[in-house]
C-alpha cells in the first residue's frame, strides 16, 4: 500500500515536472530563438564588417604606402613595386566587395558611399602612382608627401565608419541584454511557482531517493575525471597552439621507426630563442609570452606541409620534426625559419648579438639504421644548438651525420 502511495506521489511529480519542463522549455525556446538572431545580427553586422575594414586600412598601410616607401629608398625595384601595388588594390577591391556584401541599413548608406568614393578616388591615385613607377623615363616624381596625406586621409574617412558600426553594435547589445533580463525574469518568476508546488509533493519521498543522489553524484564525479583524463591527454601546448612535449615523445618515436623501415630521411631541429632570460628581465613575462606566441606563429606559418610537425618542448626551446624531405631541403626550412624570426623585429635590448630578437637552431638529418638509437639525434640537434650559440647565435648549423 505504502508503495503504491509513494508510486502515485511520484507519478503525480513527475506529471507536474514533466508540465513544467514543457512550459519552460517553450518559453525558454522562444526568448533563445530571439537572443540568437541578435547576437547573429551583432556578429555578423558588426564584428565581421569591423575586421573587413581593419583589413583595409592595413592593406593601405602595409601593401600600398609601404611598398611605394621602399620603393623611394631603392629598396624595390621598378616592377616589384607595380606587382605589390597591384596586388594591394587587388586586395582593397576584395574587401570592400567583402564588406558590401553584409547587410547595410538605410542610414548606413550615406557613410557607406562616401567611404567608396574615396576608395575609388584612392585607387585612381595609386594606379597612377604605379604607372609612374612603371615608366623607364620617370618623367613626373612621386611626391611621398601626397601619399602620406592620401593614406591618412583614407585611414580617418574609414575610421568614421568603424566607430559607426561599434556604435551599430552598442544598440544590439543594450537590446540583447534587455530581452535577456526579461526572459530572466519570467522564467524566475514560472519556476519560482513551480518549485513551491513540487517542493510541497516532494519533500516526503526525498529521503527514498537518497541512494539515486548518491549514485549521481559518484557517477558525476566519474565523468569528471574522466574529463580530467582527456585533458591531461591533450596534445596542444596552451600559450602557442603547438604540439607539447608529449606529443613530441609520440611522434619522434613513430617518425623515427617509419624512417627506419621506409629508409627515408629523419630531420629533427632544436630552436632557442638567443638571451630570452634577458628578454623576460627586461621586458617582463607577459611581453615574453607573446614573443613566445610570435616565435611559435613563424614556425607554425613555415611548416605547413603534412609532414612537419612544430613543437614547444618547455621555456623558450621549440622542436621541429619534418619527414619526406631530403637534407637540403631541410636546411633551408631551418634557414627559413630563422630569416622570419629575425625580420619580425622584435626588440631584444637584452641581447648581446642584436637590437632585435634572435634564434639559434640546431640540426640533424639522417637515414636511420638499426644501430643508431632514437635519442641519438636529439642529442645531435642539441650538440649542434650548442654550436650555434657558441659561434655567436643568430646562425643554423646543421649535420647530416652523428
């Protein structure tokens, strides 16, 4: 009898919960649907067209000002200069195309054409710029002046439409947040009703469901460490986005064995940042973290192929693993990577060699055999850093023997 009372209580609750399980779910559904077409419009009416415009003003800057800088210095020739200025309008049309294609509002238009005009006006100015620059008689001098004006002209004209679309985003956002705090409160206000009517029905039969609970909570605190498990389990170092040492123990295992059977070379390269103690002195952690970032953007930027693999091995020493690729081939990938590193210039007053941040890399590239074991060529790479840094950093060397 007791069990079929507790049998009807329970049905009763689960009728009532299952009610207003429904009823909030609707509810929550609809003000959901709402919130998400706003942040959709806030996204991407604003934060697509903001970067789109960004993207413009530092294609200006970067793509058309700058080659015309260097070209005045000689440090470009005559039709590298034409190919990057046309590459940048190229660019620019792209953008703005980009741009235009999102949503504009009515009152919108007016900055929108005003700053297309200027565009246009901008891109008649640099293709003639580029047909002076492409004439053997160079008749007429480019005055770099004009440029500059031209270019900070362009940059305040789309400046203006960039603090229009922040304020464009503003509204949506006081909008999203008042819809938000509305659905709040109703569904405060209907579960507040609700949990007094099941809390009344309830309050009887929580003790008989007490054993329930705790199997909850023991499979609960299962999942989460399991969850732990699986993120201790990941291959992805947290401040560069590169593969950590522990997937670097995976791999030069596997890459080392496949060489060995394929008969195919193995490259492996040790890179150090040059005097980064002195870096992080000077400039503190955070600013040596993001030189970490950068450092690890050149490396992840230069091996893309399927075959690379870039690592952080701890600190400030990174790891390189390439695989189907001959010796040469792989000097001059570490070359590479060394040549990026430098022309990033960064500021390093704490080096001893430069005024701008440096690596030194060391190398191995070698056919494996049965008689060479795996740690050997680490040990290489690292006697070959060694040998960077003693002559004189900033510099790769490389061996193709042990």
């Amino acid at each position: 009898m007791e069990s079929l009372k507790l049998k009807s209580k329970l049905l009763y609750l689960l009728l009532l919960v299952g009610f207003a399980l429904i009823v909030v779910g609707l509810i929550g559904y609809i003000n959901i649907q709402n919130i998400k077409r706003n942040m959709d419009t806030l996204y991407f009416g604003s934060l697509v067209p903001l970067s789109e415009l960004n993207a413009i003003t530092d294609t200006y800057h970067s793509e058309l000002a700058s080659p015309i800088y260097r070209w005045s210095n000689q440090l470009l020739s005559d039709e590298q200069a034409a190919e990057e200025i046309s590459l940048g309008i190229e660019r620019v049309n792209h953008l703005w195309g980009a741009y235009l294609s999102h949503y504009k509002r009515a009152e919108e238009l007016p900055y929108v054409h005003y700053t297309e005009g200027k565009i246009n006006l901008l891109e008649e100015y640099f293709m003639q710029v580029r047909a002076l620059i492409s004439d053997p008689d160079k008749s007429y001098p480019i005055s770099l002046s004009v440029l500059h004006e031209n270019v900070e002209l362009i940059h305040t004209t789309i400046q203006k439409l960039i603090d229009y679309e922040k304020k464009v985003a503003q509204y949506e956002h006081e909008i999203l947040l008042a819809q938000y705090k509305n659905a709040l409160t109703q569904l405060i206000l209907f579960l507040g009703v609700m949990l007094s009517l099941v809390m009344g029905l309830a309050w009887k039969i929580f003790a008989r469901i007490e054993l329930q609970q705790q199997q909850l909570i023991e499979s609960t605190e299962t999942l989460q460490h399991l969850n732990l498990k699986l993120e201790q389990a990941s291959y992805t170092d947290s401040l560069t986005a590169l593969y950590n040492r522990r997937y670097f123990n995976v791999v030069y295992e596997r890459e080392f064995k496949r060489a060995l059977r394929s008969g195919t070379p193995f490259v492996f390269m040790m890179l150090d940042i040059d005097f980064f103690k002195q870096y992080n002195d000077t400039y503190g952690h955070i600013q040596g973290d993001t030189a970490l970032q950068a450092v690890a953007k050149v490396i992840k930027h230069t091996l893309q192929r399927p075959g690379d693999y870039p690592f952080r091995l701890g600190g400030e020493e990174f790891g390189m693993i390439l695989t189907d690729t001959d010796c040469n081939n792989a000097k001059l990938m570490g070359e590479k990577v060394r040549v990026s590193i430098d022309n990033l210039r960064i500021e390093h007053k704490g080096s001893k060699i430069l005024p701008t941040l440096s690596v030194s890399i060391g190398g191995i590239c070698i056919i494996p055999t049965a008689q060479i074991a795996e740690d050997a060529l680490i040990h290489t790479a690292d006697t070959n850093l060694y040998a960077a840094k003693e002559r004189g950093r900033n510099q790769v060397v490389f061996s193709t023997n042990l």
